[in-house]
C-alpha cells in the first residue's frame, strides 16, 4: 500500500500538476443528457427526446439504479482489483510490462479510475500509446479521483460515461439503445454483453458473444453461451445503428424547445394517451381496404383548457412523422355549428325556423354555385334543428345567405380558426367548410361552444388558465349544442344507431371533405372535448368513408373512456325559453301557427339564378324533362313566368323548360307587388316562346 501511494505521489511530484479533481456533482453537471423528456401530468416519463446529436448519453444513474449485474461484471473483467487500489493496479501495470516485454499483445492495465479519469479528460484517454509521460499524466489524475470520491461514486461516474457502442456514453444510453429498456433491469446475460462491449465497443456479434461466454466461465456449446450468441445477434447487427425505445408523445415533442437534461411536465394524462393511440390504430386497422392510412385525436379539458391527449399520427406508417393535429385539411361540415350559432344569435334563425332543402344555384362571379346534399336527395322544408343535426348542405347555403359570408367568416376568424383567404375567396362554399383548417384549432372551437360560446387558448404546459372572451352569445351557444345532442334530429341523415350516440348527454358533429379525403368528429361533453381527424396525409381520397364510419368510432371510444360517471345535461343560461319542445332566445319564439322564418326571411328566387344558362338533353323528350324552381321565405308568395302565373311558391315547384330566355318574378300571394326577378336562358331543341 506504501509503494503505490509513493509511487503516485511522484508522479505527480514530477508532473508538478497535481491540481484538484471534481466530485461527483461536478462531474454530473459538465456532462449532461443528450436527451430531453416530457412527462404526463402525474410526472410520468412520456417521451425521451434526443436533443444532442454528437452524442447518445442517457440521463444520469444513481449507482443503485444500476444492475447489480452489470456493476459485478465491470468490476470483474475490468477491474478486479478495484477495491484495492488507490487508482493504479501496479501489480496489472508489471503484469502487462513483462507481456509487452515478451512481444505479447495485451490490452493496457489501465484501472477503472484511470480510464474515469480519460472520459473526463479526453486527452489522457490513450496515455497508454503517448508514452512514460503520458501515462504517468493518467496515473496522477486516477490518484486525485481517488482523493476526491469514494470507490463507490467512482463506479458511478464510471458506468454513467463510458462508451458501450457506436455513440451510447453510459449504461443507461447503451440499455436504452440495445436492449429497450432501463439500466435497472438488465438480466445477466445483457449484462455480460454491455460488459463484453467494454473493451471492443465496435466487436461483431460473433466476437461480442465469444468474449460474452469467457465472461460467463461457460464453454462454447453450453446453453447460457447459445444464448448469449443469439442476444448478441439480435441487438448488435453490423453496419446498422440500432433504435431506441419508442415514446408516447413524439409529434408534441416537436414543438417544444428542449435542452439536453430538460424534464418538462405537461398537462397529458399517459394512460389516456395511450389509449387514444390505441383506439386510433385499432379503427384504421379495419380501414386498411378503404384506403386509409392517417388520423390524429386530440382531447382537451373544457374548464382548463388542457390538453390531455394528443396523437399526431398513427404509428408505422410511412409519413407518420406529420403531426396530424396541426396539419391543415380541408374542414367539411364541422364548421356548419358556427353558421347557425352566428343566424340564431343575430335572431335570423331559430331553431325551429324552417329552410327549404331543395335544389338551389346562387350566381356568384365565378359562374353557378349549385351545392348537393351528401346523399345528393332532398328533404324539402326542414326546421334549422333537423338542418343541421342531419348536416344538410343546401339549407346551410341558404342559412349563409341570410348571415352574410363577411360575418360568418369574422365568427370563425374569432373562435381562433387559421383562415388563410379572404371571406370572398371561399364564397358560399364558406357554409360547407371549404377552408382548411387544423385539429387543434377546430377542436378548441368546439370547445367554445361547450363553455357557452366563450374562446380560450388551449395549452400543453401546466399553468394559469388562459384568458377567455366572448365568441358567441350564450343563448346560441346553448341551442347549438343541444341540437348538436339531438339524437333524434341526427336520425334524418344518420339513423338511431350510430357512433354518435353516447349512453350520456354528449354534443358532436361529423364532416367529410371533398373526394372523401378528410373525415372528422368533433364534439363534447360538459367536461372533454374530443376531436378526431381521419384520412391520409397524402391526400389520397378514401373509398367509402365518411364521418360517421371514419373518426366517428374512435371518439365515441375516447369518449366513453373519459366518463366512466356520465354527467347531466347542462342547464340553460339566462335568455333562453322553451316553447313547444323547442328552445328560442327570448323574443324570438314564434306565436300560434306562425314561423320565425316567415317574418324575417327576405324572400327571393334559388333556382334558377340570374343568368343561368339551362340545357336540355336532346336525347329526352323536351315534355319530359323538368326544371325545379325555388324561393326562400316565399310561404305568401307565387311564380310568374314570362308573364304566366304558375301557382305558389311555398315549395319546388316542377316547370316544363322551353328553349328560349325567359323572366321569372317571385310575386305577393295578391300579385300586387315584385318581390324579386331573374332572367335566365335555356338551350336546345324545340320551339321558342313568343315574346
């Protein structure tokens, strides 16, 4: 013992550079984690984010979170006499001299201490090759590590900051990377192999488990030795970088900024994190034939604002790196709840007001508008309740003719939706939700509408809840969600039995996009609001899938999931009544047999529009074909064609064409006076009226 204490002091004696060495929490600090997490709400690890990438090092182990395994077997084949020393094994550095002597190639007799101390100081890492000088350098440094930390803390930093394989710096990076799973839980034979790594970090597999197996004091054909073969064959392929253990939230770490060691805590909940990705893969598994690949969920609290789960993408699939909640598509029916929360609030509409679902084409600067129902039939006269429960197009079109599409497109702007064009760019394709708009946005503006029409900033860090403000008048804001519960309403379009329908009071709404590239179902209870998008990333139109058979199944699982205790539904606000089973905003009710629609509707003529130009089919008999004219709030009023009276104006009515132009006027019902007028033109065989 006195001659490797002397033999250490002169060294540093002649290197007259003995200095000091850090302790353990110096050392910890200049070498942090290339990786970041995020954690759930309860402090749960969600996530590991790499972050820096010149190196792969885990997050700081306690010795005692290390396998027992894997610190006996560094200690025995690395440095067996450990605890002995004081740094320098004198008697592995003779043993190793008289081998070099003798022309035998043998590994340096470098102690664990003395291989801490080249981690720490890259350049006394090869003082071996470097000369007496260099080596005697390594010695002195062991020695101050040896006076600075216990035996203990040495193997600590020791396991913490070696290199196992390619890039890993430590047992938790090389457990992580090789074996998925914690430095704790390290079986022997995995322990062996880390061990086996020690000396020849880049070894074959074959080479690895060979040395694996002199470990072990097994012989080749013995059992643990297969094993070790085929473990080290599974984990260590050669020219290929093996991966790590996947995480839970990987599109939310994207948005994040991450240091190396960061631990930031955000509001999901894990276990419901992982039951929504479930839940997605398990509906689009069953979608595979239809040609859909995508979807994301996103579930928020309605009080906070919290986001509580939060899937981007399904796994495995070829772009699964878009973060499916932020991507823009196209938004379909989801936005028709604002329309008529902006009709009713402004009194335009009630919830009874009926609307004519008949064929409509407006005349806008870019030529004929003519929407289509989804089923392409129409209902004819329907109250706004059945309108928008059973999500028909063409009175959503007429609803956007009384509210102005400026209006309608300032609501959505205010309820926080990325609107990229002016309110002229969509036109009245506003009301079928031309726009592309984003999970995030969409599900947070639902959730508006389930805190009684006021918006706020929904968040994925823990904090004070956002400010809130008014977007919609409460008493709208009412109506439009008990529609949106309406399951009888629902059943026009889409029966009594279907994935809308929760065993608890619950608000949703379906949309499909054009071609069937996007579905959606995005709606709410008192507590959660859940939004679900499914489609493909590409933008390849799905075969067959709709709202209802896309998303829809996955948020009704989300939402039951979430209310294990269904809640009430929720009270009326103050300025809202019932008449007749249907609720109003006070002053809006209509009395005895009257409409609210009649009294504030201006009327005037859908179909045909001004300058419609109409074709007949030369294969069909001219007396065969038929021309739908249409008005809106026409219930008092009459068509006049060309000067001929042709009967009331309350529904469709069928016109045989003739080719020629012609004036159509909407008359009072005493034809006393125009209500409105359009020209239009029809084309093709067959005599001309006389004007």
């Amino acid at each position: 013992m006195r001659l490797r204490t002397w033999t250490a002091a002169g060294a540093c004696a002649v290197l007259t550079a003995c200095g000091t060495a850090p302790d353990l929490a110096q050392i910890q600090r200049q070498h942090p984690p290339s990786s970041a997490w995020l954690l759930d709400r309860h402090g749960a690890v969600m996530q590991e984010v790499r972050v820096d990438f010149h190196r792969r090092q885990g997050e700081w182990q306690a010795l005692a979170a290390i396998s027992p395994a894997l610190q006996q077997a560094v200690v025995k084949f690395e440095d067996k006499r450990f605890a002995d020393h004081s740094g320098v094994d004198l008697r592995a550095l003779a043993h190793a001299l008289w081998q070099n002597l003798k022309g035998e190639k043998r590994r340096g007799a470098s102690t664990l201490t003395m291989q801490l101390a080249g981690f720490l100081q890259p350049g006394l890492a090869s003082g071996a090759r470097k000369g007496v000088v260099g080596k005697l350098r390594q010695m002195a440094a062991a020695w101050r590590l040896e006076r600075r930390l216990s035996k203990p803390q040495i193997l600590e930093a020791y396991l913490n900051l070696a290199p196992f394989r390619g890039e890993a710096r430590g047992a938790a990076a090389a457990s992580a990377m090789l074996f998925g799973k914690g430095a704790s839980a390290l079986t022997r034979d995995e322990a062996l192999l880390l061990a086996a790594l020690l000396p020849a970090p880049r070894a074959l597999p074959a080479q690895l488990a060979a040395r694996a197996c002199r470990y072990a004091g097994q012989p080749a054909d013995s059992a643990e030795c297969v094993r070790l073969r085929r473990l080290a064959q599974q984990v260590v392929q050669p020219g290929q970088a093996t991966g790590a253990q996947a995480g839970a939230a990987p599109h939310l770490a994207l948005r994040l900024e991450l240091v190396p060691g960061a631990r930031i805590r955000t509001t999901l909940d894990l276990d419901l994190q992982r039951y929504a990705a479930a839940a997605l893969e398990s509906q689009l598994s069953q979608l595979t034939d239809q040609e859909v690949e995508d979807g994301a969920v996103l579930v928020l609290d309605n009080a906070s604002g919290e986001t509580l789960a939060y899937v981007g993408s399904r796994r495995g699939v070829p772009l699964q790196q878009i973060d499916g909640v932020r991507a823009q598509r196209q938004a379909g029916s989801t936005l028709k709840p604002f329309l008529y929360a902006l009709a009713i609030e402004r009194q335009i509409l009630t919830a009874a007001s009926p609307l004519d679902d008949s064929p409509v084409a407006i005349t806008t600067p870019a030529g004929q508008y003519v929407p289509q129902n989804y089923d392409r039939q129409f209902r004819g006269r329907v109250s706004v309740r059945t309108a928008l429960a059973g999500s028909l197009n063409v009175p959503a079109v007429r609803s956007l003719l009384l509210t102005g599409i400026e209006p309608f497109h300032q609501r959505l702007l205010q309820l926080g939706l990325p609107l990229a064009q002016e309110a002229d760019f969509y036109g009245y394709a506003l009301a079928l939700g031309a726009p592309e708009v984003d999970l995030w946005s969409l599900t947070n503006a639902y959730r508006a509408l389930a805190n009684g029409g006021r918006v706020s900033a929904a968040r994925l860090l823990p904090g004070p809840d956002a400010a809130s403000r008014p977007a919609i008048e409460p008493a709208a804001a009412f109506i439009v969600a008990d529609i949106l519960a309406d399951r009888t309403a629902r059943s026009v379009t889409f029966g009594f039995e279907n994935p809308l329908a929760t065993p608890f009071w619950s608000a949703v709404k379906t949309g499909t996009s054009k071609d069937m590239r996007d579905n959606w179902c995005i709606g709410f209870s008192q507590r959660f609001t859940v939004g679900v998008w499914v489609g493909n990333f590409d933008g390849q139109p799905m075969r067959g899938v709709s709202g209802v058979t896309g998303a829809a199944p996955v948020w009704l699982e989300l939402m039951q999931a979430l209310h294990a205790t269904p809640g009430a539904p929720p009270a009326a606000p103050p300025g809202v009544m019932r008449r007749q089973g249907e609720w109003f905003i006070a002053g809006t009710a209509p009395s005895g047999k009257q409409t609210a629609v009649s009294a504030v509707i201006e009327a005037r003529i859908e179909y045909p529009g001004a300058g419609t130009i109409l074709a007949l089919d030369p294969d069909m008999p001219p007396s065969m074909q038929r021309v739908f004219l249409a008005a809106t709030g026409a219930a008092d009023a009459a068509w006049v064609l060309d000067g001929e009276h042709l009967g009331k104006a309350d529904g469709a009515l069928a016109w045989v064409p003739v080719a020629g132009r012609h004036t159509l006027q909407l008359v009072g019902d005493a034809g006393d006076r125009v209500l409105d007028s359009v020209q239009f033109q029809v084309r093709g065989p067959g005599p001309a009226p006389t004007h």
